[in-house]
C-alpha cells in the first residue's frame, strides 16, 4: 500500500511504525473471509482491509478521530485472526493498538459512553472492586432487560447479564509465596494471578498449582503483581496499560533477579498475548526496554510449559472434550496444537468444532460495550461447539469460558482443570456423573 506520511510525522516512532505496517498490506482481501465482524456484518469497513482504510486516512491527514471511524474500529474484536490469515504479514495487532490509542486521545465519546468505560477502567483491573461489584451486580440484575430497551445503557444491561449469580469462594492461590514441589524439584516458575480470573473462578490457579507441584516444579505469587494491562491496552488507555505492565516488570525482574525463573507462567490467554507483547510496549522506555523484553521472553501460556515436561500417557477416558481455541491462544500466541495434545496424552478424546478460528465474542470488554455483535458471534459459536456432541468444553481463557457459559448448558472448563484431574487431582464438580 502507497502511503504520504511527511518526515515530521515519522518523526514519531509510533506513526513510523504504523506506516511500515500500512506499506505490507496489498489489499488482497483474504482477510475477510475470517473476520468475525466482516462475516457477521458483511461491511467492508468492518473488515481489516476496510479498518485499515480508515486508519491509513486518519493517521496520514493527521486529524482526530470522527463518528465513521470510532464506530469501525469499536467493533474490532482484536481477535487478530486476519493476522494469521494475511499471506503479506501484515502486523494489524500494533496498527489497530496506535488507532485505539489516537482514538483516546482526539474524540470525545457521548457522555454515557465514557462513563461506562471509565467505570470497567477503574473496576475490573482491580480484583477488590471487581468482587463487590459483582455483589452490587446481583442486586441490579433485574433491571437488565429495561436497561438493554436504552441504546446507551445496553452495556450496562449485558453487563448485568454476565455477572455471575454467586461469587466464587476466596482461594489462597493469589496469596503471595512460594509453594514447594511434591516431587524432585524440576524447574522454578511464576506465576500470573491476575485480576478477572481470580474473581471470576480462582480454582483455574488452583489446578495450575496442584498440577505443577505433582510434577516437581516450585511455584512463586509474587508480591505486588496484577492486572496485565489488556483490559485497558484494548481501551487505548496507553499509560494505564503502561503502568501495569512496568509494576509487573518490576515484580517479576525482581524474582528473576533472587533465583531465576525458567518461566511466567499465564493461565489467561488474553493476558498472555499482552504479556508477551511487554517488549514492544515498553521499547521506547529506556528504564524498561531490556527488562520488558526479558519478561516477555519468559512468559509462556500453561499448555506450553507442560509440554515441556513430558507428561506421560495415560489411558483413554470416556469423556469427549471439545476444544474451544481462544483467539488470543491461536491467533495472538499461535499455540494450536499444545492444548489438544496435552488432553489426548491425558485420555480424553478431542473434538475440533466447526469455524474455530472465530471468536466467540467475549474479547476482554467486547461482550460489553458491543452486546449485540457479540451476542450473535456467541450463538454461532454455541452451535459449532453443541455440535460436536461433547461432554465438556476446553479452553485456556477466562473470558472465553464466562462468555460460552452462557449460551450452553455443556459445562466447560480451563485445560488445565481436566489435566489436574487426570492426573491425580480432584475430579472438577461440572464434570457429568456416569
């Protein structure tokens, strides 16, 4: 693609970057066919090349955002799905990031709109406030069908509606410490606590730890670490996102720094995809560039790590499995073949739903401030998944799972939870009676 940037504008290490990434892009158009937006809406400015466009436009005139080009970008899912299918390499993930970010900085949204993202900002990174809001949540759940009747206030209503009736229990697994190996010690980890996943089903780090111990690797929780950052990366909240990403340095650098770690252990793929991504982030930081990119070179989905260890085989269950690849694991970290490995060594027998390289419409806050869209995205992938006649679903994201959870009633879990059970540990209570 032909661009007209001036020298003054590549003076900014951020518009030179996108523009390299505009140069790739030869307008093929195969990144249509996989775009869950575009297959949805069957609008070219809601397909890659089509965001692409706009963003190429915009950045070039150097003016802010408009309405057209806010309306196009909100409905991207950063699932990055064109990013696997573009044949010319074409790095979507920072281009769309520097457009959230010029967005956050030049337009105004209505009022009803920034008061909502500013209340997801100020609550789900922070695991305290997430918790008391999902009681308060309970208590306003009956209002979500007339609050999904107002435009504006549809976010608030499908909010509503994903909360959880019942919060889950406490776990002592985010409690910072090490936990020692049951077996030879094999190897020294991290691990990501997070902010959601503790809130939401802490018992996925519960089955990390107990899994990880059982086969001799000590376990550190760090002191002071959290949210990673995408939740508000996604906002083009960049300093935010920047400041939770240099206190999750500073905390893991120390770790580091004490005894080695062979690896940061995720058990969120979302957050995985941005951890791993701390080393562009932080690039122009000179405190934190080599630091960041230190952390990221360590950070590894749990799939990863245990494929490392050579697990053994265990015999066949009769449990079919159907394994719902999060975006941010097969797009993001293009981890496909971990997962599924993993459970066939550990018995069970995997199914592959159809069209799995669309998302299901969670997206971090997507299923959020953009309900209807992911409503539909949801149902589609319901259908593929229910028709693989699965006992259980698999998938390693925690959004992914409250998202699916609530348009079947197939129980799914992390991965790691069935492993756990394979392998010695509790059997987990979605798990059907036979």
């Amino acid at each position: 693609m032909q661009t007209n940037f001036t020298l003054a504008q590549l003076a900014d290490p951020h518009v030179a970057e996108s523009e390299q990434i505009l140069r790739r892009c030869v307008h093929c158009g195969f990144c249509t066919a996989t775009c869950p937006t575009y297959v949805t809406l069957g609008n070219e400015l809601d397909s890659p090349r089509g965001r692409i466009y706009l963003i190429k436009d915009m950045l070039e005139n150097g003016r802010p955002a408009d309405e057209e080009v806010v309306t196009h970008i909100d409905r991207c899912l950063s699932c990055l799905a064109c990013v696997t299918t573009c044949p010319s390499g074409v790095d979507y993930m920072h281009l769309v990031d520097h457009a959230r970010i010029h967005i956050e900085n030049t337009y105004r949204r209505p009022l009803v709109d920034r008061l909502i993202r500013n209340l997801l900002a100020a609550v789900l990174p922070y695991p305290a406030r997430f918790r008391t809001a999902l009681g308060l949540a309970r208590l306003g759940r009956p209002f979500a069908p007339l609050l999904k009747r107002v435009p504006a206030l549809r976010p608030l209503g499908a909010m509503l509606d994903l909360a959880p009736k019942s919060a889950a229990k406490v776990s002592d697994s985010a409690n910072p410490g090490t936990r020692a190996p049951e077996a030879e010690r094999r190897g020294r980890v991290a691990i990501l606590s997070g902010c959601a996943q503790p809130v939401l089903d802490p018992g996925i780090n519960d089955a990390t730890l107990r899994l990880l111990a059982r086969f001799g690797v000590e376990v550190v929780v760090p002191e002071g670490e959290g949210c990673c950052g995408a939740l508000v990366h996604h906002m083009g909240r960049e300093e935010q996102a920047l400041d939770f990403a240099r206190r999750n340095v500073d905390v893991w650098t120390r770790e580091i720094d004490k005894g080695g770690l062979d690896a940061i252990i995720i058990t969120a793929s979302g957050c995985g995809t941005t951890i791993k991504d701390y080393g562009h982030m932080l690039r122009l930081d000179p405190a934190y560039a080599d630091k960041a990119a230190k952390v990221s070179s360590l950070a590894r989905d749990i799939t990863e790590y245990l494929s490392t260890l050579d697990l053994p085989r265990l015999e066949p269950k009769r449990l079919n499995v159907a394994y719902h690849s999060a975006c941010s694991m097969q797009h993001g970290q293009k981890i496909t073949m971990a997962p599924k490995a993993l459970l066939k060594a550990a018995g069970f027998t995997v199914r592959d739903p159809g069209e799995g390289h669309l998302c299901c419409g969670s997206a971090g806050t997507y299923n959020i401030l953009q309900p209807e869209i992911s409503e539909q995205l949801k149902a589609r992938k319901v259908r593929n998944i229910e028709a693989t006649k699965a006992d259980v679903i698999a998938t390693g994201n925690i959004g992914c799972i409250t998202q699916i959870a609530s348009g079947t009633t197939i129980p799914i879990l992390h991965t790691v939870e069935l492993l756990d059970w394979a392998y010695g540990g509790p059997k987990p209570e979605e798990i059907p009676a036979r």
